[in-house]
C-alpha cells in the first residue's frame, strides 16, 4: 500500500480515539439509534418542528428568495392541502420529472407529509431509461417542470397513460405555455391553507419517502425504495457527527435532488439541525464561489468530480475568501486531496462511502485525509478478475478474500445487518445484487459493484467502480487513477480514460480522450509524454488519444464513457484528432489511414 494513503494513526491509538468519539457524541447517537427504529419521526415532523422551534431562521435561499422555516412549512402546507384535496393519500405514487429549484423542495415536503411516494425522475434520462423510469410504478399524478417538459413530451406517446393520471405543469420563466391536458400546479396550490395537515402524525419513520433510481453497473435504471429514517438519521449523522452544524450555519447544495447524495448528506443535515439550506439549479465552475459567499456559507455538499473541476480552474486570489469550514460528499479522490483541501482553506472533508440502496457505509468521522471513512457494519474485500468481469471462487466454489494491501470488491454481510441492503423496488433487481453461497452455504452477501482498498482500522479508499478497471499486459489499471495524472499535466483540462480492444491482443489497451486548456497545435506532446512517463508504469500509459473541445457529463458530473469507449479508436466514426504511441516509439503520432489498416491487419503488434 502507497505511504500516502495508509492512515497515519496505530490501531491501538485509533482504538482511544474511537472510544472517546462514542463518548463525547453518546447522546447524538443514541438519538441516531432511536430514529432507527420505528416510531412517527418523519421529513413532515422535522419541518413541523422546525417551524415551531427555528420559525424566524432561514430554511433556504435560492436565487434572490429566502424563505423562514415558519414561511416553508406554510408553503409546504398549501400544497399538501392541494395534493390532499385531488385525492391522494398515503402510499400513493408520484412521478416528479424536476429540476433544482424552491417548488421542488415544496412538493417533495408536501408530498411526504401525506406520505406519498415521490418517483424522482432523473432529467438526464431520455428515451428507453426515462420511459422505464416514469412508468416503473403506477402513480396516481405526474409533475413535470418546464424545463423537462420537452424531454416528457418525446416520450409521453409510449408511456400509456391513464385518464385518471393527473398532470401537473410547474411553470418557471413562461417559455413553454400550459400544455394541453395539464393543470397550472402554482396556481392551483394559492387559495389552500397553511395550517400543518393532519397527515404528518401518520407518517412511520420506515414508510417509504421516495424512490430514488440507481444505473447499477448494467441495465435499465433500478428504483430504490427511500425510507423516512434514511432522512432523519442520515441528517444527524451527516449533520452533527460529522459536520457539526448548528442553526446558523449554510449548507449549499449545487447537485440535483433526484440523487440520494444530495437528498441525504445535502437537504437532510439543515433539516435536521434548523440551518439554511442553499440550493442551485445546477452546478457551474463560473458561478459556485460567488454563491459560497452570496450565501454565506459555511458548508458544502459534493461528489469528487465537483471537487475535480474546481481544482482544475484557474487560480484566483479569491479562493480562500470563503466562510466554507467543512464540505460533505463523495468520491474525492487522494491525489487532489491536500490541494483541494489547502488551496480553499477547508478544514474537514466529511467524505463517505454509501450507495442509494446499501444501509450503510464508511464515513469520515475523524477527518483523516484520503480516505473513504470508518465503518463499524461486517464487510469484506474480495478477488474479482476485471478481465473477464467475474468473481474468483476457489476449487470449493467460495469465494476468495484478497491478500493484505490488495484491493477488492466490497461486499456487505446482508444477513448480519437487516439495513445493509434496502433492495430495490423490482425483486429480480434485488436479488441479482445479491451473492449467495458467497463463502459457506446459505450466506449473502451485497455486492456493492466497488473495488476498495482497506487502509487499517476499518477504513477505506475507493478504489474504482466495476467497469472502470481494464487489464493490460497482465496488469489491472485504474481509468480513475490514469485520470488523475492526466489532469495533472498543465495543459490538460480533463481527461476520460478507458480500455479498448486492439485486434490480436489480450485484455484491453489503455485510451484517453483528452480536452485541452490551449489549442491542439499548441500542445507539447513532448512534456505530456515525459509527465506519463515519470507519472505512470509503461502497460498503464495510454496508447492512444483522443482530442475534443469538451466532454459529455452525466447529471452527477461523472463522464459519460460509453459512447467513447463504442467509438475506440475508429477512425471513420468521429472527426476528432486521433494520435497513438506505436511499439518502440518515443511519443505519439497522428493515426493516419495507413496506420490504422496495419493495426486492423495485425501488421503492428502491440
């Protein structure tokens, strides 16, 4: 293991720590133990509570609008009358096709209040995902943002809706005029009162909030059920344990809300604590440290390829003119930790290890620095063959724990912990995440799909998601990690690296396509392969490039690798620049036609 992410603590000295941390923080765990069980603590009774206890502090600021948590919960309530007034009732469905913005949080608490189930719709889905997505489950009314409404309406010929689906229109800057057969939900939601509903009392803390989609590693996207508890416990822990948040404090969110990250670590600590909650539309390099301090604030939720692209801008006088003291997330990755960490003066990165539907994870509590943080729930670390994407089993059929410093795909005991797996809503999809017979006969274990390394005194580091490992010449290589010194060399902006096949060869060589912070003609290819080459082991430097002016993102910022890897290094398919590192060559060279007809033709041998 790599000096620079063993955890620089003695497991006798990390056992003292340990023990004082349940010490000093006993009562907000046994409150975190007693919101685990079931009882009527909901998203509806925090809201309550907080309008009665914090009513004048501000529950969220978005834009130019800043709302007290007493003028919230009137708005949350006008529209739970509405929702109530049309009919639904607990374990209803609802399908919200929404963007960031104030209405959302509205209708996602009013909704909860009722106890209907929000069907968060991810509004990067288009075609056969959104379909799947929108019809997954019945539901009783569908809320679609102006701004979704073009992608909704591509879609709605195929999705057989019912005449009694309701559809409700969340206006935004009135581009797009009330379609035909909806109703104009803002307006209707004016005349209702903004007394508390008397649905709230009936709300278990284990009643399902919102259904959450997961892409998992294949497949159409999976919908996970999200109780109640993993707000209200999830709040606290991120909120107080972590965090350490108080009723003044700012937390500002730039991630979308149809993403468990951002519903947990993000809206749920100030919901908890009876902080303010800032909320952008969307994330944007140009305007994320204006808002910090537009807002005031003191705390930030993220996914490590934010962190990314802040390290990546250019430096201003103004970076540590912040009041940020800690940020929440995931997916940091160690080899722009200090950077990140030291160039924006933050002092605690509550960076954890979690998926929408495991029960729980590793969480940095005592704010060491690159690691995916501690958990106290069974785990283990096995061998996977990342060449042909399988588990490794021993002559017996079991499978094979990994030697020490090793990494490997990390398993969760789901018999020793009833909430180590929430499932998803299809049982199929919950069962084909699940490994049985994993070591003795009846056991099972959660794949969660990640290769971690353990660091000692049960902590983590991710590693890399199944998928975004390839094998070459006999060696597994990070894409994440290969990454990571691309985007160190000066003239890189970002970089997506990937394996491809090369006809005649074994495994998959490594690609990388590149955006660059000068123009193409300007790059020193020269220092760029010097940097590889002090930077990287020969099988992991990439064999062939790829330039283009900008690269495709997902909505949680991670890149958007399928198609790249579809198009490998064809040269017929895309006009991009396209430069290989030939056998016994010093540097790279354009991919001419004649070249590429020799790799085809087996005349170059890799």
């Amino acid at each position: 293991m790599s000096e620079s992410i063993k955890l620089k603590i003695d497991r006798k000295t990390f056992r003292r720590k340990l023990r004082n941390f349940y010490a000093e923080n006993d009562y907000i765990l046994r409150e975190i133990m007693t919101r685990m069980k079931e009882n009527k603590m909901s998203i509806g009774t925090l809201i309550e509570r907080n309008a009665r206890e914090f009513s004048d502090i501000i529950a969220v600021k978005f834009e130019d609008e800043k709302l007290t948590y007493k003028e919230f919960n009137e708005c949350v309530n006008r529209y739970a009358h509405y929702f109530i007034s049309i009919g639904l009732k607990k374990k209803d469905v609802a399908v919200v096709l929404m963007k960031n913005r104030l209405e959302l949080l509205f209708i996602l608490s009013a909704l909860a209040k009722i106890g209907v189930i929000s069907s968060l719709i991810n509004s990067d889905f288009q075609g056969e995902a959104l379909i799947h997505s929108l019809t997954i489950s019945p539901s009783k009314i569908i809320i679609i943002d102006e701004t979704c409404y073009e992608a909704f309406e591509a879609v709605k010929p195929s999705m057989g809706l019912t005449k009694e689906q309701i559809l409700l229109f969340v206006r935004d800057q009135g581009k797009v005029p009330l379609p035909e057969g909806f109703i104009d939900l803002m307006k209707k939601v004016e005349p209702f009162p903004a007394e508390n509903p008397p649905t709230t009392a009936n709300i278990k803390t284990f009643d399902t909030f919102a259904y959450v989609f997961t892409s998992g590693t294949t497949g159409l996207p999976k919908a996970v059920p999200i109780p109640h508890q993993r707000i209200v416990c999830g709040g606290l822990l991120f909120g107080k344990l972590i965090a350490n948040l108080e009723p003044e404090d700012t937390l500002y969110c730039p991630l979308p809300l149809f993403h468990s990250n951002p519903l947990i670590s993000g809206w749920a600590p100030p919901l908890n604590i009876g902080c303010t909650f800032a909320l952008a539309r969307r994330f944007s390099i140009i305007n994320f440290w204006n808002d910090i301090r537009k807002y005031e604030a003191t705390c930030f939720n993220y996914v490590g390829e934010v962190c990314r692209y802040l390290v990546n801008a250019p430096q201003t006088p103004e970076d540590k003119d912040n009041q940020v003291r800690v940020v929440l997330g995931n997916g940091l990755r160690p080899e722009i930790w200090n950077e990140f960490k030291d160039r924006f003066a933050i002092e605690t990165i509550g960076e954890y290890y979690a998926a929408t539907e495991l029960g729980g994870g590793f969480f940095n509590f005592f704010n060491f620095d690159k690691t995916s943080g501690y958990c106290n729930k069974p785990y283990v670390l096995v061998k996977y063959d990342t060449e042909n994407d399988e588990l490794i089993r021993d002559e017996e059929g079991f499978l094979v724990k990994v030697d020490k410093d090793e990494p490997g795909l990390l398993l969760f005991n789901a018999k020793a912990d009833k909430l180590a797996f929430l499932g998803y809503l299809n049982k199929k999809d919950t069962e084909s995440k699940l490994i049985r017979n994993a070591f003795k006969k009846g056991d099972a274990y959660v794949n969660t799909g990640d290769i971690v390394l353990d660091q000692g005194c049960n902590h983590v580091l991710f590693v890399d998601r199944i998928g975004d490992t390839f094998r070459w010449k006999g060696h597994n290589i990070s894409t994440t990690e290969v990454e990571g010194i691309l985007n160190a060399c000066d003239e890189v902006l970002f970089s997506c690296v990937y394996g491809v096949k090369i006809p005649g060869t074994d495994g998959r060589a490594g690609m990388a396509t590149l955006v660059l912070k000068t123009d193409l003609e300007e790059f020193d290819f020269n220092h760029f392969k010097e940097h590889l080459n002090k930077n990287l082991a020969s099988y992991a430097i990439p064999l062939f490039l790829r330039f283009r002016k900008d690269l495709e993102i997902t909505s949680t910022f991670k890149l958007k690798k399928s198609s790249l890897k579809k198009d490998s290094f064809d040269l017929y398919i895309h006009e991009d620049p396209l430069f290989v590192l030939l056998p016994e060559r010093d540097n790279y060279e354009a991919l001419t036609p004649d070249i590429y007809k020799d790799i085809q033709k087996l005349k170059i041998s890799f």
